[in-house]
C-alpha cells in the first residue's frame, strides 16, 4: 500500500495489491479523477481523457483553452454555479451573498496511517501501518474558505474512504447549504445501479437496475438513515454476477439524513455522490470554524457482488466495530416482546426464564413495557423508572433472580423519545424536537427528544446510569420508534437547519460515553427492526435488530439484502411462534431456526407454550447453533440462490477461514410438483482438501463441491401432520455441515 505523487504530471496515486485510485490535478488548479479500479502498477498516473470544444459548455479560459469545461472534466470535488451543470458536491452562501464556489488545489500532504474524525462514527486503524492518507487543501478563489479533502487507503482492503473539511477563512460567518462527504465522475454509464430499498417489516430488498441520463437519487429526510433507503449505492458492470465481474460500492458512515446521487450527463459520463442530505441542512459556519463531514466507504472488486459483500463484512468487522464484542461469540438470547408484548408480571418473565434454560439459552431480553405506567404504546417514554404494578420488588430483584438460574440479562430502553404522557413532557415540553411555534406531529404516539441540547442528553444519561448502575445489566437494546417530522429546535440558540446534523452529534456524543462507561454491555441497535441499521450504529454497538418482521420467508429477502453491506456478526435474528404476528404464516420450526441461526440466533416467543417436541427440536436447535456459531458470525458468507430471483429457493453458505467447515443452508419456500432437486454449486472451499458431509461416510473433494455441487433434499417437515394449514411440504430446510478430513 502506498499514495505517490509524481511531480511530473503532478498526479497522486493510491494503491494496495487490490485496488488504484488516481487523481490529477490539471492546470494545477483542478482536482480531476483518473482512475478508480483493479490495482495497476508505478507512479505513471495521468489525465489522457481527451477533450474537446464543446457546445453550451463554456470554458473558464476562454479563447485560450476553448475545449475545456468543468462541464466535462471528470471530477473529484465539483463546486457549484461555476460552468459545471452536473450536481455539485458543496454549495455555500458568502457573507455578499454571492454563492458560486470555484474551488482551486493548494497543496497537499500524505500522511502515515489516518487521522481521527473527531465527533463522528469513522472506520479506525488499529497501526499506523494499516493505511495511508491523502490530504488536498483546496481553496475557494476569493478564500472564504478551505476545503480539505481526505482520502484513506487501507493496506489489507479494497477500500478507499473518503471525508470533507471546511474551514472559514474569512472575518464573517458563511453558509454551508450543501457539503457532501465525496464525489467521483466516471467517464462512461455502462452502469447498473444496485441499492438497497425498503420499508418497515421489509428492510432492504436487492434492487439493480440499468442506470441513465439525469439523476438517480436516494435519500433520506427522516432524521434517520430510515427503512426506506439503506445509505447505500453500488455501480456495477451490466454482466456482473454474484461471483463475477466489477461493482463499485459507495456506503455512509452515518446514521442521519443523507443522499446517495447518481447522474448521467449528456456525454453519458457518470457522477456518484454521497454525503448528508442537503434538504434540512443549512450550517452556519463562523470565522475559523471548521465543519467536518461524515465518511464514505468507497469499495471495489472485479469478483462480484459476493466478494464485495465479504470484503465489506471483513473490512467493518476489523476497522469499525469496536469493543469486548468485536470478534465474541454472540450469545441465544430469548426476548420476551412476541410473547408477552407489554402483558406481563415478574411471575410471568421468571417462567419463561425457567423454560429459556431449560432450551439452552443464554441471555433473557426484558424488551418494552417495565417502565414508568406502560401498559401500552401511549405513555412514560422518559420516565426510566421500573413500574411497580408489574415488577413490584424492582428490576434489580428480577435481573439478579433471572442471574440466578444461570441467564445473563438484558433490557430494552428507547432513550431518545418522549411521550405526551409522561412525567418528563409534563415537567419539560420544551424538550421536544420541533421548530418553534410549530405543532409537532405525533409517531408512534410519541415525539423525539431534542438531542441537539445537552441538559436533555445529560437527563437521560443520567436516568440510565441510575439504572445501569443498580441492576446488573448485560445487554442493552436501544430502540428508537418514529422518524423526525417539523425538524427544529425550540432552543433558541439552536439553527434550525443544524438541528439533524446536531442531533446525530449529540447521539453519537452520548453512545460513545455510555458504551465507554459500561464496556461489559453488549449494545444491540432497533429502530422498529433494520431501520437505523448503518456503518454509522455499527460503530457503537456491535449488533442490530435486523427487522421486526421475523416471518421466515420474509426473513430470506430481509436477510440475503442486508448481507450485501453488512456483516453477520451484526445481524439479530429470532425465531417466533406462528402463525407469524406480522404475515400470519405457518412455517416449520425448522426452517424458522435454519433462517434465524444463518445470523446471531435468538427466540422471541413464549417458551411456556412451546410443546415437548417443540422444546426437543429447539434445544436441538441451541445445541447445534453453539457448536457453529463461531463459523455462522465470523465466517465467509456466501450468496448461493438468492431468493430475489424468482425462484422458490435460497442457499447460504458459511466457510471459516482455514476452508475446513462449512455449513450450508438450503431453504425451499413452496414446493413444485413433480420436480427433481437441482445441485448446489459450493464456493470457498479448498479444491484438494477433501471433507466429509455430516452423517455421512463420502468423501469429497472440494473440487467436487464446488464445481460438480451436492443434490440438496430439503427433509419433510414435522409441522406437516401437527399444523391446521396444508402445508404441504412447504418452508422446508435444510443444513449439511462439512468438515475438513484430515489424513
Ligand atoms: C420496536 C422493536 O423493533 C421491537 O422489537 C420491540 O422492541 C418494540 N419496538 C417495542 O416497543
């Protein structure tokens, strides 16, 4: 890994053994892309894109250089209203309220490793030696301003990130509308565009469609990153496959608002962006203040969307999740939510305890209902004292019992939000977040706290290290249930349009006291499920609530979309009674656990009405994920039937990292008449090892596996004969665990 700069054609060159970035600065003022691809070799980046006079795209050098434009130049950090009529990455108003930004290079300096961003969620080194940074001072022409772009390339990654600081140079405060974390033009559109859209209850399906002229936005003005838009987008080669060919990977570091844009021009040259959204964004920046932007993973293979997604899994896992839980095994836990929703009593939680045991798990989750009057979801957000209607001898009695037989335990909280009926909005109204004088809207029957101000962050906090302080707490799931509406701040020292971006610093500010102070806590991240499930939480808490809807069928889309840009070790999956809250389907139990042990197993049911043979297969189930869920969390994961493609099965795979296990998952959704299994072709193996599949005595060679593949037999299930629906030999799954034979 090294960044060069040659003097010559004054270009810098970024690389590792995987991937080159490179960037030119022309007529030693503008900062323009070369290239960005598979690794090539020496310090011989420059700019051979040829150019041309063009008409209608006016050139800053007149007759001198007619057959140049910034409408054409191929770009690293356009700024706006100055002859470039693509998206601009930065739009600022001057003190003369003039608003054209014309950015110039100054210098430059490269840097061993790669500095903090301070405030921020940001992926980290653990060495100097991990990555190298290029800094670029760019200046506005009139100097109102700095901009100094980042960029970081790892050592053992295909990873380039990059972030943007401003500074204001000037005597009076300027305004930042616009000031996105990257951008980078290619010079072709021979592009599809995957993303990964969604909605509550069905988080991040696989989209990919062709890319063409004008702009292709996805973005979020929820406050939140949100369920509809994962801050994702990737550019692929039209004939890229799952293992094959090249994909382009942009995703934020940043759990607020934020846009992803993909333009075509009309001389189909392609321009990507990411940063915060501009839309709520308007930051006053005063004289020598800086504002620095969240950062974007940029990543690159020439191998497919699979090893993009392992790549991405591997890259978050070393260089952004933090903590005791970085590489821990992720204990069964059993949540009480589906079960009991808010109707339960201490005698109630300590049964299904019992019964959790007695199945092997690990970790009891008391989720919604134990503070405050909540009886249901109208009251007490804010009020973090234990309700003693239902927990009359505290929530420390209940922790320690629930200890006692052996469980750690864990509790829900959604520290963020505040109910109209609670104790807190009767004492501080004006905590609410809402632009003054504007009524606010309600979610979920409650509103958002105004983290923007540090009393109301420090009240919570404070309420929750009373808690924490006097129950012995192991988990803690933090959940946050509406998205922002009438964004503002009835704090008159607070812009309205800084509140998004002061709100996510005042979050983040908190999470990182917090997780510091309590560094036992295993933190899980909710936001009605996978809807503030990013990089950005990842840096906080190690895990996430992939999505309330815990149907399996559902699951297999919900599951194999978040794959793509997020590891398994973060991805929460339960196994729930049917037929199922959200879609009312029956499904086997067996295929509900194959799917929810394919990511950090746990049970969100009432195990006290689980019968004896339902208990038999779960214990069975605990059993069998214990003895592999090293391999499951931590392991390579491999896409091998997707079920976005239309058809009615899906296929994952896990191989550790000697290529001596494996475990492959194959689910059947609805059977066909009269078919005959197909074969599954396995990846990842070692060709010349030879395994053994469990339960049997054949040997294979990997070589076999994986190019001639295995007749997969999806079992019939036990449900058929117990259930009221005709199943039929539907939601049927099955798992071959390979291992390595030795001698
Ligand atoms: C939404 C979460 O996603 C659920 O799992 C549960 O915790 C509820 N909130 C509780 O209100």
């Amino acid at each position: 890994m090294d960044i060069l700069f040659n003097k010559e054609t004054n270009s810098f060159h970024l690389f590792n053994d995987l991937v080159s970035y490179q960037l030119s600065i022309k007529d030693d003022k503008y900062v323009s892309h070369v290239y960005w691809g598979k690794a090539i070799g020496g310090n011989n980046a420059h700019i051979d894109f040829p150019l041309y006079d063009r008409a209608f795209s006016a050139s800053p050098h007149g007759a001198k250089l007619q057959n140049f434009s910034m409408n054409t130049l191929l770009q690293e950090y356009p700024g706006h209203n100055n002859g470039d009529y693509r998206e601009s990455a930065l739009e600022v108003t001057y003190p003369d309220k003039t608003f054209s930004t014309q950015l110039e290079y100054q210098s430059h300096s490269i840097i061993n490793g790669k500095p903090e961003l301070e405030g921020l969620p940001h992926t980290y080194i653990n060495e100097k030696s991990e990555a190298k940074t290029l800094k670029l001072v760019l200046k506005d022409t009139l100097d109102y301003c700095t901009i100094d772009l980042y960029y970081t390339i790892y050592a053992d990654y295909p990873v380039v990130t990059r972030s943007v600081r401003v500074t204001n140079n000037g005597e009076l405060p300027i305004e930042l509308n616009k000031l996105l974390s990257m951008s980078v033009d290619f010079d072709h559109s021979s592009f599809d565009c995957v993303q990964l859209p969604g909605a509550w209850g069905r988080e991040r399906d696989l989209v990919r469609h062709p890319i063409h002229r004008g702009v292709h936005k996805i973005d979020s003005k929820r406050g939140t990153t949100s369920h509809t838009y994962q801050p994702f987008l990737g550019l692929v080669d039209p004939d890229t496959t799952e293992h094959t060919g090249d994909v382009y990977g942009f995703h934020f570091v940043y759990s607020g608002e934020f846009l992803a844009n993909c333009e075509v021009n009309e001389y189909n040259q392609t321009r990507v962006q990411m940063g915060i959204s501009p839309e709520h964004f308007k930051w006053e920046l005063n004289p020598a203040e800086t504002f620095s932007s969240p950062e974007v993973v940029m990543s690159y293979t020439d191998n497919g969307l699979n090893q993009f997604s392992q790549d991405l899994h591997s890259f978050y896992q070393t260089h952004l999740i933090r903590g005791k839980y970085q590489f821990e095994e992720r204990p069964v836990l059993l949540n009480n939510w589906e079960g009991t929703y808010f109707d339960f009593t201490e005698e109630k939680l300590l049964d299904m305890a019992d019964k959790a045991v007695d199945l092997g798990v690990e970790l009891f989750v008391l989720d919604d209902g134990w503070f405050g009057k909540r009886d249901d979801d109208k009251t007490s957000l804010g009020d973090w004292v234990v309700y003693d209607k239902k927990l009359p001898n505290g929530l420390k009695s209940l922790a320690e019992k629930i200890k006692a037989k052996g469980l750690r335990f864990g509790l829900w909280f959604e520290p963020e939000m505040i109910s109209e009926d609670s104790d807190l909005f009767r004492t501080h109204p004006e905590w609410v977040l809402k632009a003054n004088d504007r009524s606010a809207s309600l979610g979920r029957n409650q509103f958002i706290l105004d983290y923007t101000q540090k009393e109301v962050r420090d009240y919570i906090k404070e309420r929750m290290r009373a808690v924490l302080n006097e129950v012995p707490i192991d988990y803690i799931k933090w959940d946050f249930n509406r998205n922002m509406t009438e964004i503002g701040s009835q704090h008159p020292s607070v812009n309205d349009g800084e509140v998004t971006h002061r709100y996510m610093l005042g979050l983040y500010d908190l999470l990182e006291e917090l997780t510091t102070a309590y560094p036992d806590i295993l933190w899980e991240s909710c936001s009605g499920g996978g809807g503030r499930y990013d990089p950005g939480m990842l840096y906080y808490m190690p895990q996430t609530w992939t999505s309330d809807n815990t149907d399996a069928v559902a699951r297999l889309e919900i599951q194999t979309g978040t794959s793509l840009v997020l590891p398994i070790s973060s991805m929460g999956s339960h196994v729930s009674a049917v037929p199922n809250h959200q879609v009312n389907r029956m499904t086997s139990l067996d295929m509900r656990g194959d799917v929810a042990m394919a990511g950090n197993l746990g049970y969100e049911l009432d195990p006290t009405l689980l019968s004896d043979s339902e208990r038999e297969k779960v214990q069975e189930q605990i059993v069998f994920y214990k003895e592999n869920r090293k391999l499951i969390q931590y392991g390579s994961f491999f896409r091998l039937k997707s079920p976005f493609d239309q058809s009615s099965e899906t296929a994952w795979l896990f191989v550790n990292k000697d290529k001596s296990e494996a475990l492959v998952f194959n689910y059947l959704i609805l059977d066909k008449t009269n078919m005959v299994n197909t074969r599954v072709k396995l990846k990842g193996l070692a060709p010349e090892k030879r395994y053994k599949l469990n339960g049997q005595d054949t040997l294979y060679y990997g070589s076999e596996l994986m190019n001639k593949g295995l007749y997969i037999e999806p079992p019939l299930s036990d449900e058929i004969e117990q259930s009221s629906y005709q199943v039929n030999g539907d939601f049927r799954s099955t798992k071959i665990k390979i291992k390595e034979v030795i001698g």
